[in-house]
C-alpha cells in the first residue's frame, strides 16, 4: 500500500497548525473555519493518494502458462491501486500476440520471446523465466533423460520405455496445441519443431499435467509454475528444473514469460502501472511464489 508522502504529511500539519494560530490570535470564526475546510481537502487528497488513484479496467490475455504469475501479479497491484481491475484471458500466446498487435489487449501475454517478424508491431518485455519441465507418471522408473533421448523420442525415433530404461511400453506423447508457447519453448530449445509424432494435443497446461498423471506410458512438457505433486518431473541431463537452476542457465529447457505491447499507441495510466509493477522488485516475491524467477529483483 502507498504510504502519504513526507511532503503530504508535512502539508497537511502546516495547515493545521495555521488553523489552530488564527483561532488563537483571535480571528474570525469564519476564516478559521475556512481553514479548517482547507485542511480537510489537503487531508483527503493524501488519504486518495495513499489509497491509490487510478481507476479503470487492464486487459491482458494469452498465454495459459502464465495463469498463476497473473493471478499474483493482479492480487499484489489491487493493494496499491484498488480501484483497477485487471482481466485476464487464457487464450495462448499466440492469441496474446495477436491481441496486443490488433489492440484488442492493453497488454498481450506469451510464454515465448517474439519472432523477429512479430518485433515490427509490438514490444515485449520479459517479467520471469519460466523452465519447461518434463513430466512422467509418478509410476515411471525414468528419472533423468538427455535432449537427444527428449528429441528422439518426441519424433517417434525412441517409441518404447525401455530403450530409455523404463518398464517395456510404447511412449505416449502428450503436448501442446499449435500457436502455445509452451510447445514453440519446447520444440524450439529440443529442435523437434514441427516433427512431434504427439498423441494427445492439448490446449491448457493443466489438460496436460492431468493426461500425463492418468497414463502411466505417457510423457509431456509444462511450465515449472504449474507442476504440482501429480505427477514426477525427469531431470534433463541430470539437471533438475527448479528456480535456481533456470536462472543460472545450467537447465536447458527454459523461456521467458513476456508482457506484448502494441508498438502504435501508448499504454493507458493504468496499464502502463501495472506494467511497471510487474516489473518491478517489489513484484519479485510475487512471481517466485508463482512458481516462476524473477528477472528484477
């Protein structure tokens, strides 16, 4: 929450304290009580400032990925600007491109960095990384593989478990609908773009991380902050994804969640508030507590 400012503070005791001299000296009862009115003013000014004083709707929209970063982001903003509602829409990051570019968003959302062809009609600030962990049944005896093992694999190159060291069944993929950013993250860092022999396309994180845990052959990908205890994350090259392991680099398959802006028009008061809260420090708990890693802090 804002605090009232020094100077704010100092204002509204200065007016005080005139009242209370006039009063003293013997001036008119009106005077004092117009003084009075003009502290009251100055104090409920500092009292809106310290409450925060926009007002108005944010809309963002995009990527599924980043579900929980929104929500801690939207919830940490309401404490310093109460009278702004941020929406969200989870439509992919595709669709969040689209939206910032077409100014049907203030701020667009992808868990992927823009492609240079993006970068002439909008902007993107990155607000975390996020690693994409790779995610088994708890059941399966596989604990760590390699990108070539993943790459083999996800082209139908590797088709059965136990040529990875698991238990004698045929690999089900399970991954992403096309225009996520999850799956551009994935196929891109693993170098499968475009040639995944997947089983399953899902269009949300979650409908992810629920087939994997019901499939006991199956494997899929999903952000970090959304891996709950379901089901088992593999270490890649010995590697596991965690914070600190996305942020020195050491895990491979990582991307950034980033905040798409149209390049044409300036943000509106509240919009470019929100942005500069989310990338703010104070913001930095707010996001590790997501599940994803500050990049300012």
């Amino acid at each position: 929450m804002k605090k009232i400012s020094r100077r704010s503070f100092l204002t509204v005791c200065g007016a005080a304290a005139a009242a209370a001299a006039l009063t003293a000296c013997g001036g008119s009862a009106s005077s004092a009580s117009s003084t009075a009115a003009s502290v009251s003013i100055t104090a409920s000014s500092a009292a809106e400032q310290a409450a925060g004083t926009l007002s108005g709707n944010v809309a963002t929209g995009g990527s599924t990925s980043m579900k929980n970063v929104i929500a801690a982001l939207t919830e940490g903003f309401a404490e310093v600007e109460p009278g702004v509602t941020v929406s969200y829409d989870p439509t992919g990051s595709g669709a969040g491109i689209t939206g910032a570019t077409d100014k049907t968003l203030d701020i667009g959302l992808s868990s992927r960095a823009l492609k240079d062809e993006e970068k002439n009609d909008v902007d993107g600030t990155t607000v975390a990384l996020d690693g994409i962990a790779i995610i088994v049944s708890k059941d399966s005896k596989v604990a760590d593989l390699t990108v070539e093992q993943l790459k083999k694999m996800f082209t139908g190159e590797i088709t059965n478990w136990k040529e990875v060291g698991g238990d004698d069944g045929e690999i089900v993929l399970v991954g992403r609908e096309a225009g996520s950013g999850t799956r551009d993250g994935f196929e891109s860092i693993v170098d499968v773009k475009d040639s995944c022999k997947y089983a399953q396309e899902l269009t949300a994180t979650g409908a992810v991380i629920s087939a994997v845990e019901a499939n006991p052959l199956a494997i899929g990908y999903a952000s970090l902050s959304a891996v709950g205890d379901t089901v088992a994350m593999v270490t890649v090259e010995g590697v596991e994804c965690s914070e600190d392991t996305v942020k020195d680099g050491s895990y491979k398959i990582q991307r950034p969640f980033v905040f798409v802006t149209n390049k044409s028009v300036a943000l509106s008061e509240q919009a470019q508030a929100f942005v500069d809260f989310a990338t703010s420090k104070d913001a930095a708990d707010l996001i590790r507590t997501a599940g994803a890693v500050p990049v300012n802090e």
